[in-house]
C-alpha cells in the first residue's frame, strides 16, 4: 500500500484534531463543526480517489471493457 496515501489521511486528521480542539476552546463549536466536515471530505475524496484506482487496475488485469 501506498505509505504516502496513509500520512496524509492521519495528517488531514491531526490538523482537524488541532483546528477542532482550538476553535472548541475559543467558543466557536459550530466553526469547528465545519472543520471537522470539511476534513471528512477530504479523506472521502481521497479514499474515492483510491477506490477509483483499484477498480482500473482491476479492470486491466481481467480485461474487462
């Protein structure tokens, strides 16, 4: 598996954690929300982005049109 792929999933993790924890303390629960959204998104997108790549490799490999 691609190392690069897993650090950035627990880096966009640990930026929502520390984003999160800050605006939480500041009082603005409902920004940090947001943050958190948007972080699931990303790694979504990613994981997506991953699952796209298996299924052509797949494809390739049993000659599926």
């Amino acid at each position: 598996m691609q190392i690069d792929v897993l650090l950035k999933i627990a880096g966009v993790g640990l930026m929502v954690t520390v984003i999160c924890q800050v605006l939480t303390r500041a009082g603005r629960e409902d920004i940090a929300t947001l943050a958190t959204v948007a972080g699931v998104i990303l790694v979504l997108l990613t994981v997506v982005n991953l699952a796209s790549e298996l299924l052509a490799q797949v494809q390739a490999v049993f000659h599926l049109p």
